[in-house]
C-alpha cells in the first residue's frame, strides 16, 4: 500500500467485491474517504476468507464419528430463570458463557438438570444487603465428551471465568466476561496472562459494556487504522478504554469484522435503546487458524443477543441425543413386584445370619430404572394467546433492530407479552388449587405443594471432612475417635431364653415402618420388611435372638450412621449452621425399636 497526501492507491487487487466490482490495477482505488476505504476493505477482507471456503468444505467430518466445529455461545440471560426453550437451544454447544445469570447456589441443581453433560463452573451472584435482589453472576460449562486432550477451568474473580482446553490445534484459552464493577482490574488481569501466551489461541467474550462505535477492528493491509462495520455508531469512555487495552495486547474486535456477522449486527436491544456492547475478542494467529464464522443470533429471552462462535476444531458430540435424559434407579413396589419379590425371597431360602439375610433382600428386591426427559416440556398454560404474543413481540423487536423507530410499540408489545404469560400462570394455578380441593385423597394437593417448594440448599463443598467430624462430634456430645471398640467374649449378655425377642414383637415394629424413607449404610428399605410376609419376620426374629443372646456379635454396619447436613440459616460455608439427620440401618432400627419397648415396660 502507498499513501500520497490523501489519496490511497490499491496495487495489484483481482478480487471481486461483493461480487459486482474487480479492481485490475493499481490506480483504480482513488478515494479519500476513510469510512468507505474501511467498508470497501472490509469486503476484499471478507472475499479473501470466502474464496478460501473450498479448503474449508473439504474438511467434511464423517458422520460415524458425529465430528463437528467447536462451537461456542456468550450470552447476557438477564436471569437464567427467563429461560424456557432457550435451555434446550443451549445443548447445542460445546463451550456455553452465560453472565447476569442472577443465580447463587440454590440454583446449582436447576443448571445442573438442564446442562446433565456439562462439567459446570458457577460463579455465585451478589445480594445488595439482606433483602435486595442478586445482581451478576456467571456460568461457565463445557460439554464432558468434549474431544480435547485436557481441560482447565478457573474463576478468576466474580466478573471473569477462564477455560483452557488443549485441543487437536493446540492449546485454546478461552476467558468469559462480564465488565460491571471491576472493569480496571479486570483488564490487568487479562493483560497479564496474555503477556505469557501472546503466540496461543485466545477468546475472550461476553458483556464488556462499552460502546466502541466502528473501532477496535483488525488491521488491514490497505489501513494503518483499525476498522470494522457497526450498526451502533457511539463511542464512550467505557469503550476508549476497551479500544486502548485491545490495542496495547495485540487483539481486535470481531464484531463487524468476520464472516456471519459482515454489518456489525446490534448485541442489545432494550427499553433503553439499542447498542452493541457485546463483544467477541481475539488475535490475528486465533482468526485465522481457527475461527470459521461468528453470529449474532435474537431473542426474546433478554435484552442482549447470543454471540455465536464456531471454530475449526474437531470435537465429538456424542451427548447430542442422550443429554435430553436422566436416567433414575428405584425399586419396584408393584403389587406384580412384590409377588416376584415374595417368590424370590422363597427360592434363596433362609439364612442363619445377618450378612447372608441382607444379601438375600438385596438379591430379591426388584431394581428399575426409568429415562427422565429433562428437556423444556410444553407448559401446561401455554397456549395458542401466548404463541401468537411472542411472534408479534417477535415481529416488532426485528422492526425495532432494523429502522431504530418504534421503540414506544416495542416496549409496550413486550409488556403484554409478559403480562399474558403471567396472567396464564396464575389463570392455571387456580385452576390446579380448585382441583385439588376437590380431590378427597389429598393427592393432587401435595402434588401442588412438592412442586411450589423451594429447592433443598445445596452442602457447601469449602467444609472439609475434618470439619464435619468435629462439628457433628461436638453436637452430639461426644468426640472424635481413630477406633471402635468391640466387645469382648465377657462383656456380650447372658443368655436369657425367657427373655427372647418373640414373632409378634418383630411384626408389631414393621407394620410401624413408614415407606418411602432412605436407607442407611445397607440400602435395604423399609419397604423390604414390610412387604417381606411372615417366614421373612420369622428369619429376622431368628438373627435378632442370635444377636441378643450373645451368639452373634451385633453386626459393624449396624454401629455406624450416615450423617445427613441439612442447612439452616447464615453463611453456608460454616458447619455451625448445619443441623445433621442420622440414616440408620433398618436392621438395626428394627432391634431397637424392639428394646426401646421393653425398657419402656419395665419403667
């Protein structure tokens, strides 16, 4: 390129552009001005990458591998409980960076059941004060048949994720960001891991709130000045800064600069006007090496646009059908089950101990397993009225994107679109509550009331083991000991024959068994007693008096507890404010059922 006072001439250019125009020497670009260079360089970039899609299309991926492009999505949810399909449009990615999620752990299992594949990393969101409502918060996942060498993830702060993956390529850092509170030492931070990886592949994404206007673009070999296409025409302070610190690490802003997104599309669109502060950043080695095309995809979810990003790197995506399903393992209790359970207790015949009775009842029990679709269903007040209002919300928001009128029309569609859907919601809820009333076996009702209950807080994994001893010795007045000890021949209770545990007693303490409650170290429920009939009681009374007139010694597992922490209030991290439940072994609870009953006879 040559510069002469204000005119720019184009050597050697035998390019088409934009599939109307071909330059043949080196006089035929004569034009001073820079914003139409930009555009016109903008397309001979964009046609040099075009004419290379042949070399791109014969990397065809055979479909027994199911190979594909690494893909991947940044994306502002404004609340993850917003979402509805969008959850399963999410499955479709290898590497999903979601921000603004408003999410703390309580909401762990509800990103855990919808991403079943994922390897998760959730950066909690902030409460302003006791009462004020959580503000930020990120989730970072990556799907687990993801096919790369390894894999990194770490939280850097509570405004950035880093996931390092060693790909087929090489090793590829790719950091999830949301600039709020910590914007200058957000940049520092960045800054400093780019000094030692400024040759590596690098992908930085997310919501930057800043407005760049048509700057921060790639270097063309036609421009000394950084220049990219841009629908939104501001320039702030918040985005001078992000154009300075792009500059001074060797990267650029992709948005208006690639393939798939060639006019800069709008990343936010809101009540409070149109912009794009949404950006995917990288460095010339990642563009050309590996990223294959970029997009802005709409929706009505948030305010903020999806940045989609698809790269050229091989990656199995067996989970694609399977990630839909949880599989859940129970026991049958049908009235066919309990038959085949009786006729098998019958064919393993009677053991004469304890450790044989339990595998007896593990061997006969009827184990099933059923899929869960944890997919986005159809909700139940769904209805033509809410379709028909989210595509007009649709229609409006496009006419809202392309022209910038019609604000006032698109604020107000969106109102009663969202008015519709809860009005919908509270329209079925009554519905359900009226039915419920009316159902005299109380079944509808705690239907209703299982499915308004709020999810049971999640064990903070910041308490070691060490501490949970400690904690639940001291609550139970007790202390901490390396060693149990047993028994001796002398210490065990004399036989007493006219003491013995009767038949009756056994049966008077099963028919109190509650179903449906956990198990302890055995597995064995409630259930296998219960539904076990009289020769099961008469072999169990058996054992009990083998154990109680000192033949047997009380079996090791019946001496042990699984200590259940149930959270209360305060700081989840600290074990004062857990409360523990012991799982016994119904065995065990069985006998001691049985003697709690006669100490209670003898007072």
């Amino acid at each position: 390129m040559e510069r002469n006072g204000r005119k720019t001439y184009a050597k050697k250019l035998k390019h088409k552009i934009d599939n109307k125009y071909q330059i043949t020497n080196k006089n035929a670009l004569n034009l001073d001005n820079r914003g139409l260079l930009g555009t016109i360089a903008g397309n001979i970039a964009r046609q040099l990458r075009d004419n290379l899609d042949n070399k791109v299309d014969k990397r065809i991926y055979k479909e027994n591998n199911k190979a594909k492009c690494l893909k991947i999505t940044f994306w502002n949810v404004a609340g993850i409980r917003n979402l509805e399909e969008e959850w399963e449009k999410l499955l479709e990615y290898d590497v999903i960076n979601l921000t603004e999620t408003w999410a703390d752990e309580k909401d762990r299992e509800l990103i855990e059941n919808k991403l079943i594949n994922y390897n998760i990393l959730l950066v909690e969101a902030r409460r302003e004060g006791k009462r004020g409502r959580l503000k930020g918060g990120m989730v970072t996942a990556f799907s687990k048949s993801l096919n790369v060498k390894s894999t990194i993830i770490e939280k850097l702060n509570e405004e950035l994720i880093k996931l390092d993956l060693n790909t087929d390529k090489g090793k590829l850092m790719i950091l999830s960001v949301y600039m709020r509170d910590r914007r200058s030492e957000n940049y520092e931070k960045v800054g400093k891991i780019l000094e030692d990886i400024k040759e590596g592949y690098i992908i930085m994404g997310g919501d930057f709130n800043a407005r760049t206007a048509n700057k921060g673009g790639r270097e063309s070999e036609m421009m000394t000045e950084e220049y990219r296409l841009s629908k939104d025409k501001v320039l702030n302070k918040e985005g001078e800064v992000l154009l300075n610190w792009v500059s001074d690490n060797g990267m650029y802003i992709l948005n208006g600069n690639v393939r798939g997104d060639e006019q800069g599309e709008l990343t936010y669109i809101g009540t409070k006007g149109r912009s794009v502060i949404d950006y995917v950043i990288t460095n010339r080695k990642t563009e050309e090496d590996l990223i294959e095309r970029m997009q802005v995809v709409d929706n009505n979810e948030s305010d903020h646009q999806r940045l989609d990003l698809q790269l050229n790197i091989l990656t199995k995506k067996v989970h694609e059908k399977g990630s839909k399903y949880k599989t859940i393992i129970y026991e049958g209790w049908s009235e066919e089950d309990i038959l085949n359970y009786n006729n098998k207790l019958k064919e393993l015949g009677r053991p004469e101990n304890w450790n044989g009775l339990r595998e007896k009842l593990k061997a006969a029990v009827c184990i099933k397993k059923i899929r869960i679709n944890t997919s986005i269903q159809k909700k139940k007040w769904w209805d033509q009225e809410c379709h028909a209002a989210k595509l007009e919300l649709k229609k409006t928001r496009k006419k809202y994107i392309e022209t910038g009128e019609l604000k006032t029309d698109y604020c107000e569609c969106k109102k009663k679109y969202k008015k519709i859907i809860e009005d919908k919601k509270r329209l079925t809820l009554e519905k359900d509550w009226s039915e419920a009333r009316k159902d005299k076996t109380g079944k509808k009702f705690w239907e209703l009331i299982n499915k308004q209950r709020t999810k049971k807080e999640e064990i903070s994994k910041k308490i070691h083991m060490v501490e949970w001893t400690e904690h639940f010795a001291k609550q139970m007045g007790g202390k901490v000991v390396e060693e149990t000890r047993q028994l001796g021949k002398e210490e065990k209770i004399e036989k007493n024959e006219d003491h013995e545990i009767t038949q009756e007693e056994v049966e008077q303490v099963i028919k109190k068994l509650k179903k449906k409650k956990a198990a302890g170290e055995d597995k064995i429920t409630n259930e296998a007693w219960i539904y076990g009939g009289k020769e099961l009681q008469e072999n169990l009374q058996g054992i009990l008096n083998k154990i109680w007139n000192g033949d047997e010694d009380l079996p090791e597992e019946w001496k042990m507890g699984i200590i259940k922490p149930i959270f209360k209030k305060g700081d989840r991290h600290k074990p004062e404010n857990y409360r523990g439940i012991t799982l016994m072994n119904t065995g065990y609870k069985i006998y001691a059922e049985i003697l709690r009953k006669r100490l209670e006879k003898e007072k």
